[in-house]
C-alpha cells in the first residue's frame, strides 16, 4: 500500500518536467533523469496495483514482502524530497521585460548555485537506485502471482460466515429475492443484489441460496467469491469442484455438466462488470430457467447487469427496529436479548454508530457482551468508538480484512483520495468543494483528455459514493454531492492505514500521546488545537506536505504564527476557522504551497509577499474581513481558484455579502477557473482584462451598474466553459441591464444568481437548456417570471426574494416538469397563487416566505402529488390557520408528508 506515496512521486515529477522543459539553460541529462524517474514509479506503480504485490502486505504477506513495501515507500519520499527541495530553488518568473528576466536569472543562479549542484547530484544517482528497486519488485511479483494462482480461495464465506443464523430483518428481501428466482421463466437471467460492504447483501443471498424453495426449484447450485487476485480458469475450477467434476479441461467439463440443467450461480463480491460477463461466457446459455446471481458493491456493476426484465435488489443499511434487535441478542445473550433500562440510551448511541451494518452491529454487540454491564462502562466504549472496536480481536480482523479488500480494489489516485478522508475529525460533514481542492493540490488527481482535474475529482468522489465507502450527507437538487462523511469504522480503518503508510498522523481532540520526532507522515491533522499543539513538541514537521488544523479552542493566533514557521515543503495549509486577525508571515516563505485557505478567519488584508506563493493554486479567503488584494497576487500564474468575500452585518438583507477589490493585472492568470466575489466598479480594465480569462468556469461580480452590462455580456461570450454566474447590482435601487447577446444566443450555465432590479429577464435566460438553479432576487418584475422560465426543460430549482411585484402568479399546465424546490420570499403585492393540473409534477419541496398579503393556500396546490414539504415563514394568520388537515383548507395538503409553520422563531408543525 504505498502507491500514495508513488501517486505523489509521479504527479511532482511531471510537474518538475513542465517546469525543465520551459527552462532552455538547464542541463538536459537532468531532463532525462527526471523522466526516467517519472517512467520508473510508472513502472513500479503497475506492480503495485497487481493483486498480488497487495496481498504481499495482508495476513498473508511475509515480513520480507512488508520490508520490500516499507522500502518503497521510504524511497518514493526520498523522491519527493529531492524533487521539492529542487523546486524550492527554481527561479520565478520576475519580469514580463525578457531582459530583466534574464538578468533576474543569472542572479539568482549565482545565488543558489551550489543547493542547486548538489541536488541534481542527488537526482543523477536516483536512477540506479531505481533498478535495484525495480527488480525487487520485478522477482517478487513473479513469486507472488504464482503462489497466488496456486492457493486462491474462493470460498464464498467472508462476513456472511459470521452473521450465517443472523437472518434478522431480511424477510420481506428474502421472499422476493426467492420469488424472482423461482418465476417460472426458461430464458436465463441475472439478477444484481448491490448494497454497502457490510450491509448483509451476502446473508441474504445465502439465506436464499439455502431455502429449501431454492434447493428444490434447481437441479444444482454453485457459489464463488471474486474477492483478491482475479483468475478465471481458478476460479472455474472451484465452481467445478462442487459439482464433483474434477478431470479435463475446466471450461468444456463445466459448459458440458450445467447444458440442459437449471442451475443457480452465485458470484460473491464481484468488482467489476468485466469479472462477471468472463465467468459467464464459460456457463451455457439455454432455456431451462436458470439464475445468476451477482452480488457487487458496486452501482456500476449493479447497472451493468440490468435488462428489460430484472432490477437491482439494493440492501441498505438496517432500519432501527431490526438493527436493535439484533444488537441486543448479541449484547444481553445471558438475558435473552433484554435491554436493561439503565442502558437503553447509551445502547441506541451506540447503534447509531453502526450505520445500520449488520456485520458492524453484530460485531460491536458481541465486544459489548464481554463489558460490564453499567453505563460508564458503555460510555467509555462510546467515546472511543473506532479504536475500542478496533482494538478488539477477533472484531478487528474480521472488519480489518473487509476493509482491506475494498480498498485494495480501489485505483492508485483512488486510494490516495480514500485515504485522505483520515485528516478530517470524527463525525466531521465534509464539504464537496474543500474536499476536491486538497484532492487536486495534493496531486491525487489525474488529467483526462481536456477534462479539468476538478471535474475528474467530483467523479472520484462520485465513485467513493458509489462503492458504499462514503456516504453523501447532502446533495443539491441535480444530485450533485454538497458534503458527504467518511463511516465511523472506516474513518478509524483509515487513521491506522495511514499510520502505516506514514500517509498521516492524526492528532485527535483530548488524545493523551505525543508523537515522537522521527514520525516521517507526510500530512498532519491537529484536532483540538490548543492542547495538540503543546503535543507535538519534538515532532519533526520538516517532511510534513499537508496541515489540517480543527477546533481552535482557546488557542491564540500567536501559537499558530510560531508554530507555522516550523513548516518548509507544505504544498496544503487548509486554517479554516482559525483565530487569526493578520495574515500569518510564515505564509509567505513556504514557497512550494499550492493551496491557501483562510476561510472564516478575521485576516484583513494580504501582503505584498504573497508573490513568493509561486505554486499557488487555490486562495481561500471566503467570509474573512479583506476588501482588496494587492497587485502581486498577479503574479501567481498558477492560480486556478480565487473566492474572497466577507459577511454583511445584516444576514438576508441585499447587503448580505461584501466583495473584494482586485487589482489590474489579472489577465496574465489564464488559468483561473473560479473568481469571486469581485466589486465591479474598483477597476477600469476589469472587464477588458476578464474577456482574456477563457477557462473560467465559476464567476461572481458585485456592485454592477446599469452602463456595466454590455462590457459584461461581451466578457460572458468569450467564456464557453462557464457554468455558474453570480451578478449582483450595486444596490437596491440599481438595474442590471444584461440583454446584449446576440440573438438568438444560449450559455452553458447551470447554475445562474441575478441579485437586483430587472425590467424583464433577459431573453437569453429562455434557452438555459441546461441550467438546473436559478434565483432572482430584488429583481421586483412587473411580468410573472415564472411564465418566462416555465419551459426550461431542466430547472430543478427556483428560488425568488422580493422579484415579482404583481398580485398574482400562476403556473400554467406542463409548466416546470422537472421543478423540485420553489421558494418564494417577500412578495409584497402577491395575493393569490394559481396552480394548474400538471404543472410542477415532480416538486417536492415548497417554500413561502413573509408574503402579506397572501392569505390563501395556493389555488390547486392539491395536484402537486409529489410534495413532500410545505415550509412558511412569517406568513399572516388568516393563512397559517388553513394548515391543519381536518380543516376544509387543510385538506388540500392531506398527501404532504410534513408541514412547518415559522413566526417570529416559534415553530408549528402540521404532520
């Protein structure tokens, strides 16, 4: 497991070769020492990736392998180093004058001419230690793949061995799993059963596979588990062997026995659509009625095995009756599965830290038997959760190995992602976008075709999702991830993972160790930074790429400052929260940084010394107090994200948000691909200069004013990737005029905010074909706007404030067919709302908010069949006292699932 550390050897040497190869004076046999390094980690990386080098590091390992993977790793560091101590040293481009560049660069080579010498000594005398390495892991691989081939174990029994006479909570699954097996049909059919690891998808296929119905619907049953090293002619084998046919070639002995039998096949832990159609192919396809059951992880898989005529049977996690109930008989055996009283609530905290896992769940109530039975016992165990389980043999083993599986069928920028999540703290809701950014400035992430990298990290996280590893805590109305958790138990999985590959060292909240000052983790991740701080002590920090601080109770910002300074190669300094009122100096001479964040920080202002930063690529000064960079900030040509804006005092009102002044010079950043919040009017050349910025995707302007709208629009055409524009005027008072496209003209946003007065929305906002939100806020229209916005065919959210001025909005029939959220504030005029049958057939959720005049529920409101949530805010009395169900009014609303009623803070609810 130490291709993260290779994942980050290969990212830095492509990166060190761009730089080479736009420096005409540098040697070129360190050009083609470096490619050979980069070639040579390939290299080594594909043998990481074979199975069977990753078994070497599992319970079946010997030490010698261990020592092999220790070694790699140790020198994919010592790579890293050299190549970042090489770049600390590189020149920096210092004027656009080719002169004064030119003599910039002889200075500074005379300055650092012997660092530089005696590390491109260190880089040519990297490669021969790369050929010993390479064979070693050239031998071992060989040795390995044959041991492997020769004892593979396909026994089909993992966690479902444990949890064999656990059928708790399965029936109804049971009943039609066993019903869609025994329909009668002749074609053969496969049917996927898909579900988070742990979740029981495998009891339940065994308990089918084992009814008595089953048993006697097919004329015989094979099981095999696709977990490890995947060889199809082993695994044929072993199908073939419980059938007692065990002579002659595999493929045709087993085609020949199964032909003209209805047989059962079941494919444990499949991981990938390839593996299942392989097997397959060797099991013959006729009518006699026969299944394939392929049991996977995986929703990619799942998919893959669909026709007109099967669906996924999806095992989630236990709904709470069945999960304790099956805790309980675990955890109070000697009392028959009774709860004493005493630990009935600290029993259900306990449980809802298994996320409804029934391998968890069993497992932890079993640990639980062996405590005493008294709540500060329990609560002990409660507060240590992940370790306690951890610590407990045979629980560890047996959620060790699970764990150990699904991450080694994970890709090696994967890996690095998943592993990853350990930084942040337990129970921590990651945001999407903080989560992406340290992905792609860690070097995680992988160029594909014209694709940018932040983009290509969204679907790794869709996939960590996917593969049941991660859960989405929030997703936006077109199911985009918003944060997402890593699991309890993976969390811990992962912090002693980590500790292993010296990936991380985790500092928690309240821990009672110091860690000692030969730790060589390469990321460090402070909870509780106050005490963890004093912790640290002798640690040494000089490897140390990545700081994760959280929990900045009763530290002072001087602390941070000093302890910043005992920080050189960090590429990710993410301070979010941090009580810091100046920017830190140490800042500025960490030269290798790629992401900055400050977020939610009291910084005023940056320094001029942020032109050290020459790596930087993300600036996150989201909601701290500056009002203005300074021009040197253009000076960081790598810059791809920048967002700054600070709180308005009066949260809500058309103030809400400040932004921030940028300075002239901004063209030369082509690589920016989010800019906000920008006030419009601070410079003359702004627009001029944002027409040459063609790889933004994300753009956010304040304070327009009316004159500022075609200057815009012209920016706006020469921006294709763009998919979210945020315009907001320079006061209430103030129009936007944004109609100078040429018609007709369509934008590729998806996401589209409007904040101030408009005389008639623009016509372009008609052909937003693929727009999925829009708000319009204080636009005050006299027109009905949803009458103009109706027929965008993928709306899926709209949300108004005070932006229409008539009495009364209707919403014609076929009218917003994929609308799922509609909110609709301070709409003073607004007395009566109109809703025809089939409009907004999908919405789901509806907001209404301090409309007083409004003293009706919207006419028609009954044929929106799928709304789940009505939500009022500050709405008048003759309305709110139609709500309840039992009245004539009410009634309309008797399919609504939960409807809440806000006035001044006191909450109603109607359920």
């Amino acid at each position: 497991m130490a291709d993260s550390a290779v994942t980050v050897v290969i990212d830095l040497a492509g990166r060190v070769l761009s730089f080479l190869e736009q420096e005409l004076n540098r040697p070129q046999t360190i050009i083609a020492d470096v490619e050979r390094i980069k070639k040579s980690w390939t290299t080594i990386q594909a043998y990481l990736l074979d199975a069977c080098l990753q078994d070497a590091e599992g319970a079946r390992g010997t030490e010698g392998n261990r020592v092999l993977v220790k070694q790699t790793r140790d020198m994919a560091h010592e790579m890293e180093d050299v190549l970042d101590e090489f770049m600390m040293h590189a020149p920096r481009e210092f004027s656009r004058i080719q002169f004064v560049q030119r003599g910039y660069q002889v200075a500074h080579d005379m300055k650092h001419w012997w660092p530089v010498r005696e590390i491109q000594s260190r880089i040519q005398s990297i490669p021969e230690k790369m050929k010993e390495l390479l064979d070693s892991h050239s031998s071992l691989a060989q040795t390995l793949r044959n041991a492997t081939v020769s004892g593979f174990d396909t026994t089909g029994e993992s966690s479902a061995t444990h949890l064999a006479h656990e059928e708790v909570g399965i029936e109804v699954a049971k009943e039609r799993l066993i019903k869609q097996l025994t329909d009668g049909r002749m074609e053969r059919s496969i049917i996927p059963v898909e579900g988070l690891g742990g979740s029981g998808k495998t009891v339940l296929v065994k308990s089918v596979y084992n009814s008595d119905e089953v048993i006697d619907y097919f004329d015989c049953r094979g099981w095999i588990s696709l977990s490890g090293s995947f060889h199809v002619d082993c695994l044929l084998s072993r199908l073939l062997l419980q059938f007692g046919n065990l002579h002659g070639d595999v493929s045709s002995r087993l085609r020949n026995f199964l032909w003209g039998k209805r047989y059962l096949i079941v494919l444990d832990d499949v991981g990938s659509e390839q593996h299942w159609r392989m097997i397959i192919q060797a099991l013959p396809y006729d009518f006699s009625g026969s299944k394939i059951v392929v049991i996977t992880r995986k929703r990619s898989v799942a998919i893959s095995c669909l026709t007109d005529d099967n669906s996924i049977h999806e095992v989630h996690g236990w709904e709470w009756e069945n999960a304790w109930t099956l805790f309980c008989k675990k955890a109070f055996r000697l009392s028959h599965g009774a709860c004493p009283p005493d630990l009935e609530d600290v029993t259900s905290r306990i449980i809802a830290k298994c996320d409804g896992l029934p391998l968890v769940i069993a497992e932890v109530g079993s640990l639980m038997l062996t405590k005493r039975q008294l709540p500060a016992e329990w609560e002990k165990v409660l507060a240590n959760f992940g370790s306690e389980i951890l610590r407990s043999e045979p629980t560890r083993t047996r959620i060790q190995m699970m764990l150990r599986t699904y991450y080694r069928d994970l890709s090696s920028n994967l890996r690095s992602c998943f592993l990853s999540l350990c930084v942040f703290p337990e129970d921590y809701v990651i945001p999407r976008g903080r989560l992406i950014r340290t992905w792609v400035a860690e070097g995680f992430v992988k160029e594909v075709g014209n694709r940018s990298l932040e983009d290509v990290a969204e679907d790794y996280l869709n996939e960590l999702i996917g593969r049941k590893l991660v859960l989405a805590v929030n997703r936006d109305c077109d199911g985009r991830v918003i944060s997402c958790q890593a699991v309890n138990l993976v969390r811990e999985f992962l912090v002693d993972l980590s500790k292993e590959e010296s990936f991380a060292a985790v500092m928690p909240r309240g821990a009672g160790h110091s860690h000692s000052s030969n730790e060589k983790s390469r990321r460090l991740s402070i909870h509780g930074a106050s005490l963890s701080l004093r912790k640290i002590g002798g640690m040494s920090l000089a490897c140390v790429r990545s700081l994760f601080m959280f929990g900045f109770d009763e530290v002072g910002s001087n602390e941070i400052h000093k302890f910043l300074h005992r920080f050189k190669l960090l590429k990710v300094l993410d301070l979010e929260g941090a009580p810091l009122e100046n920017f830190p100096e140490a800042v500025v001479e960490i030269t290798l940084l790629r992401l900055l964040s400050l977020r939610r920080t009291k910084v005023k202002l940056v320094p001029s010394s942020i032109k050290n930063l020459h790596y930087l690529e993300f600036l996150d000064l989201k909601h701290t107090l500056v009002t203005r960079l300074p021009k040197e900030v253009c000076c960081l040509k790598k810059l791809r994200y920048v967002v700054v804006c600070r709180q308005g005092e009066d949260q809500g009102s058309f103030d809400d948000v400040q932004g921030v002044e940028m300075p002239k010079g901004i063209r030369g950043l082509r690589h920016l691909q989010k800019l906000s919040l920008i006030e419009a009017n601070k410079s003359p050349e702004l627009f001029e200069e944002l027409e040459t910025l063609d790889q933004l995707q994300e753009l956010g302007l304040i304070d327009l004013q009316k004159e500022d709208g075609k200057r815009l629009c012209r920016c706006i055409m020469k921006m294709p990737k763009l998919s979210v524009l945020d315009i907001r005027s320079r006061g209430k008072d103030e129009y936007l005029q944004l109609d100078h496209f040429p018609e007709p003209y369509s934008l590729p946003l998806q996401y589209l905010y409007l904040r101030g007065l408009l005389t008639c929305l623009p016509s372009w906002t008609l052909l937003l074909h693929s727009v999925v939100k829009i708000h319009l806020k204080w636009s005050k229209l006299g027109m009905n706007p949803v009458e103009d916005l109706a027929g965008l065919p993928n709306l899926m959210e709209l949300n108004m404030v005070s932006a229409f001025s008539g009495d009364m909005m209707i919403f014609g029939p076929n009218s917003f067919q994929k609308l799922k959220i509609l909110h609709v504030e301070r709409f003073e005029e607004l007395e009566n709302v109109l809703i025809f049958e089939r409009a907004m057939p999908t919405l789901e959720k509806l907001t209404v908010s301090n409309c007083p005049k409004m003293i009706n529920l919207p006419d028609g409101i009954e044929t929106l069949r799928s709304l789940k949530e009505f939500i009022l805010y500050d709405m008048p009395v003759e309305f709110t006292r139609k709500l309840p169900r039992d009245s004539v009014e009410g009634g309309k609303l008797k399919d609504v699932r939960m409807i809440y009623s806000y006035t001044r803070g006191l909450c109603q609810i109607f359920s």
